[in-house]
C-alpha cells in the first residue's frame, strides 16, 4: 500500500549535531503486511559501529516485519519478535567481527493500520502525541534516571542534570533478549493529531512545551522537523538529533464506507451461516423424532 492509503504524511530531519564527529542515528519509514512502519534507532559503540548498529538494526526489523510468514501474527508479537531478531543479528555481525563488539543502538518503532497505532521501543528514544490540546509522551525511558523518578528519588528536572542521564537499560545488541517495551493494544488515531518520533538529542536540549510549541507553529510537518533539529542545535546540539513526525489526516468518508461495508457483508456472512445452520438442526430434530415414533409404534 502506499502512505496515503494510511491517510498519513511525514516529516523527518537528523543531524550530527554540534559536538559528534559521527551521525550514529537512523530513520526509516515503510510499508509492511501488517501496516505502516517508522522507525529511529541511536546507535551506540563510537566511532563507525553505532552507525553499523543503528542501520543493521534499522534493517533487520524492516527485514522481519516485510517478510510475508509474519503477516498472521499480532501486531504486538511481531514487533516484539523484529526487535528480538534484530538482537540476534547484530550479536551474530559482532561474533563474525570483533571490531564491533560493544556496538548497540536504541529503538523507537511506531506502527499504524487502520487509524489506529502501536509502538514498540527499547532505550530512550521517544514517542510523543501531539493534540491541539497538548502533548504527551507516549513511551517510558528505559534508563537509570527513569528509575530513580519512578522511586521518587529524582524529579524530571534533576534527572536532566543526572551523571546518569545516558545510562540505559535496555538497548538492542547489548543484552541476550532485549525484552522491548509493547504496546498490548493499538491506540486510536483521531484527525489531525500528529506523532513524534525522536532520539534524546532532542529531548536533551527542548522541553516538550517547546517541542509542542514548534509543532503547533508549523502547518508543513517536514518545516516542523527541520526547526526542532535547528532548535536542538541551537540550544548546544550535543548529541546527534533525529525527528520523525507524522500526521495523520484521518480516513475519509470513502474509506470508512469500505470498511463498514466489510463488516456487514462479514455480518450477513455470519447470519446466514447460523441460519443454515438452525435449519439443518430444526429438520435432524424432527427426523429423529419422527423415528422414534416409528419404533414405539
């Protein structure tokens, strides 16, 4: 399918920011069996194996979510299972290269059908959901600061002063089974709201008012992304910056009508069906009684 039959548009921008040599992030949007993909992944290894990491990574999951024996899977299974496979690939690439060792990368994957979204995710790079009415972060970092806020021994504020702000817990290539965080079940899609994808040299250097502030000034979603990398760069750029934002449009009537069609002709498929069913049994109940009349008689 292409991207406008997901009644979706997207911008997107990635730098190397100020102070990196090497861009280690990686983005990604396509079409799967199972709906529309967009991915970031944050290379982590230095030098050229966090770009091997995030890009092998980048591939693998696109690799196992295009691969046509998973379509029948749930959507919440088969991201887990792309997330866990790209583990495997980059555990298998360091094995076969020793220069790689210690590569790995975070990742944040959203994933829409039918308006309605699922994400999966591993590290500390985020999803946002931007409404008119305000934003919000759909997605929990898996760092040691984050744990220290969920204990309560350090609030938002000081955490982005933490010494332990880059420490993560979870990351693809790092651990045997990276044990992703999934979306159990989709979230609905409503008209015009607006989905960001980001890796933390975003977040590092804009709060999410700002990030929403920006958004809600732009009416061109690629404008939108390329000022929240220019902001980021502004505000020190310490880290590469990668944003995707997506829009989503919202179905038309056109599509709703094809898929209410759908679910009647399903409907009267399955009445029909019962009925035939009824009237089978209606006629064997009356013919076996007929029969034991015949016997008692």
């Amino acid at each position: 399918m292409k991207i406008s039959d997901y009644h979706i548009s997207i911008g997107n921008a990635t730098d190397v920011g100020k102070v990196r040599e090497h861009n280690e992030d990686y983005l990604a949007h396509f079409d799967t069996p199972l709906g529309y993909c967009i991915i970031i992944c944050d290379g982590m290894g230095g030098h050229a194996a966090g770009d091997v990491a995030a890009q092998s990574a980048t591939a693998a999951i696109q690799q196992f979510l295009q691969d046509p024996s998973n379509k029948n899977s749930t959507i919440p299974i088969a991201l887990k299972n792309a997330i866990e496979f790209a583990n495997y690939k980059l555990k298998e690439m360091m094995n076969q290269n020793p220069a790689l060792k210690g590569m790995g990368t975070t990742t944040i994957v959203a994933l829409i059908k039918n308006g309605r979204l699922y994400t999966a995710h591993a590290g500390d790079s985020r999803l946002y959901l931007i409404k008119k009415g305000g934003i919000k972060q759909l997605t929990k970092d898996h760092s040691s600061v984050q744990q220290l806020i969920d204990q309560g021994v350090l609030t938002e504020a000081e955490a982005e002063l933490s010494d332990k702000k880059n420490q993560i817990s979870k990351a693809i290539g790092i651990f045997d089974k990276v044990e992703p965080t999934i979306t159990e079940s989709s979230f609905p899609l409503n008209k015009n709201d607006k989905l960001l994808l980001c890796s933390d040299g975003l977040t590092g250097h804009l709060s999410k008012e700002k990030i929403y502030e920006t958004i809600l000034s732009f009416d061109n979603i690629q404008s939108a992304a390329m000022k929240l990398v220019e902001l980021a760069n502004g505000n020190g750029g310490s880290d590469n910056i990668t944003v995707q934002l997506v829009h989503y449009a919202g179905q038309s009537m056109r599509s709703k009508k094809k898929i209410l069609s759908k679910r009647n002709t399903a409907i009267v498929i399955v009445v029909f069906a019962l009925s035939l069913f009824w009237v089978w049994a209606f006629k064997n109940h009356n013919s076996n009684n007929k029969m034991v009349t015949k016997k008692s008689g």
